[in-house]
C-alpha cells in the first residue's frame, strides 16, 4: 500500500469529484495540534466506514500539516507535502517528508517495523493530520525566583543574585510520527494544546536555570537576556532535545522574554561592585573626588556658621584623607604611560617624569628598585 501524487494540472475541486471516497481536513486552528481525517465525498453526505480507506481513495494535504495513515496501530504512510495523493494498496509504502527533512524519514523507517499502538484484530485504518505550522502564545513565568551567577572579569564580579522573568515561547511539531506515538496516540476527534500546555510550561520554566547558567558563561548580566532571545531559544532547546525534541518530537521557534527582574538588594550589590570597581583606577577616583571637593565647596560656602568655619572643616577633612586629586591624575596618568612605555623606561614616582637612567632628570629621584 501506498501514495501516489495525482496529477497535478488538475483543480482541486474537479479532481476529488474522479474518487469515490476522499479524505481531507479544513484549515486547522491553532489551539489544535492533531486532527483526525474523514471520509467524504464531494456534493454528497458522508457515507460508508471512516475506519476502512477504499483503494484508489483521495486524500488531501494543505500547507502546514502532515498526513499519517495509521492500519491496525501501525503507521503505514506519512506525507507532509502539500497536494493531492491516491491511495494505492498495490504500491509499497511511501513517505513525503516536505519541510520536516530527512529527521522524519529515518523516524519512519526505524518505527515501520516495531510500532505498534494494538489496535482491533480486524481492520482498522485511520488518517490524522497535524498541524506542522508554528504554536504561538505559549506564556510562561517563573513563580519562584531563578539563581543566576553574574561575572564580569573586567571588574572583578563574580556574584549569584535572584531573578524572575515572563514572557511567551512558541513551538512546532517537528517530527509528527514520535508525537502520535508518545503524546496523543490514537485521538477520537481532535487532540488540543490545552490538553499539553501545563506540562510543556512546566518543563520549559525548569529548564530556564540550566539556560541562563549558559548565559551567565557568555558573561551576560540579566538586564542583557532579552536582546540575546536567539542564544536562549538554541539553550532551551539543547536542554529539553531529550524530553521534547527525541521523545515527543517538538522543537522551539522562539522566545519572547520581557525584562529580566531582580531584587531590591542583589540590583544594589551589584551597582556597589559596579562602583567599587570604577574606583580602582586612579583617573576615576580623582574625578570622583574633584567632584566631592566641589560638593563640599558649596556645602561649605552656605554653611550656616559662616563660610569660613566651613571651608575650615572642609580643610581638615582633605588633610584626614591623606591624598588629593591631583596625586591620583598623577598617578594615573603614570599607568596609563607605563603600559605603553618601552623596554627599561621608568616613571618617576614623585612628578611622573619618564626616564632610563638611576635618577630622575627633573627631581633627582632615584629610580625605584
């Protein structure tokens, strides 16, 4: 038995009036998954037994789904190429993959033999149709918050906070054969995603750990997750190829995340490291500095004790430091010339002057050992 493409010239309408029985399936909405095929025939009311498939029978594929003949729990023909086919017990048994590729194709051939789902003693043929086009608005959230790692090597960070996160996913039926075989089986009418959804939003919320510890690695912080969604979409889908890709023949399309949320105290932990950090080079630290003298400048000129009796304060303060801006531009401008300067060249550290001898030329410093 098999499918034989009719021909294709003639219109669709004309052509399913030359069967005498002709199976096909409307548009399927997109809350419905699996279908099953009936028996009709054009102009007339349905007739005979939806479980016997006569041979030279019609039967229709559109855009977007894909056709499986189950005989006796068996699959016996797959076709997810759009068109019209015949069907002919005189063939071997025939599979058009159409967009699915080749994955389909060995599915077949491995489960052609060992298939089997029971079925009646007698004959039993049935034809369902998938939907093969993209599921959309899928919502998830995470109810509980997920720990995330946030590293940065270039200032040092190295921190686990919380977070929480929402958004929609959407998925296709990639391999239809593992999903009648472990999913929906031999569906009275139709099979819908409600019927999958709690499942599928549970798997995929706990898998989202183990996807962002992948995009912690590529030293994303979480405000950063949803402009790298492609780099997500490919982690969930290595995490769950086991679970929905090899056992129920299902694959991400996509992910749509809205902004990654953290809590109060890890956002400000991480805004102190972010800051402690800057503070490390001198330049930056004086700026900050300069910026704080300037404060306290105006501070001290409104200071309601006279102006001053708060420039005073402010002078014993800069001596309590123990350093001014001045020393750490210096200082700064020093590093910055010793990671360009050239073999045996050397900064002095009292005025910055560059040299090569034991001493500085502007103030006699010696060269430090």
């Amino acid at each position: 038995m098999g499918l034989i493409r009719a021909a294709l010239s003639a219109a669709g309408s004309t052509l399913a009036d030359q069967w005498k029985e002709y199976f096909y399936c409307d548009a399927l909405p997109d809350d419905v998954l699996v279908e099953r095929g009936h028996k009709g025939t054009k102009g007339t009311t349905n007739h005979g037994n939806d479980n016997v498939i006569s041979n030279g029978s019609g039967i229709a594929v559109a855009d977007g789904q894909c056709m499986i003949i189950v005989e006796n729990g068996k699959i016996v023909e797959v076709c997810a190429e759009p068109g019209q086919f015949t069907y002919d017990t005189s063939t071997e048994p025939s599979i058009f993959s159409g967009n699915l590729g080749d994955s389909i194709v060995a599915t077949f051939e491995t489960f052609a033999k060992r298939f089997a789902m029971g079925g009646s003693a007698g004959k039993d043929q049935r034809v369902y149709y998938f939907n093969t086009k993209e599921i959309l608005d899928n919502k998830f959230g995470t109810a509980n918050p997920i720990p995330f790692r946030v590293v940065d090597h270039n200032i040092g960070l190295d921190i686990d906070v919380s977070v929480r996160c929402n958004g929609q996913y959407s998925y296709r039926i990639s391999d239809p054969i593992l999903f009648y075989t472990n999913v929906c089986g031999n569906v009275t009418e139709t099979y819908r995603k409600s019927e999958l959804d709690d499942q599928l939003k549970a798997e995929f919320v706990s898998a989202l750990q183990p996807a962002f510890a992948k995009m912690s690695d590529m030293e994303l912080r979480p405000s950063a997750i949803p402009g790298h969604t492609t780099e997500l979409c490919d982690a969930m889908n290595a995490e769950l190829t086991k679970k929905w890709a090899e056992l129920r023949g299902i694959t991400i399309v996509s992910v749509a995340m809205n902004n990654v949320t953290l809590p109060e105290e890890d956002a400000q932990m991480i805004k102190e490291a972010q800051k402690s950090a800057i503070l490390r080079d001198p330049t930056m630290a004086a700026a900050q500095l300069a910026g704080a003298q300037a404060d306290a400048m105006r501070a001290a000129a409104s200071n309601t004790a006279g102006a001053m009796t708060g420039f005073m304060g402010m002078g014993m303060a800069q001596q309590a430091g123990g350093v001014n801006a001045g020393d750490l531009f210096a200082m700064g401008q020093a590093q910055k010339a010793a990671q360009t300067a050239p073999e045996g060249q050397w900064f002095c550290p009292n005025c910055g002057t560059p040299g090569t001898g034991n001493f500085c030329t502007k103030c006699g410093t010696a060269r430090p050992q």
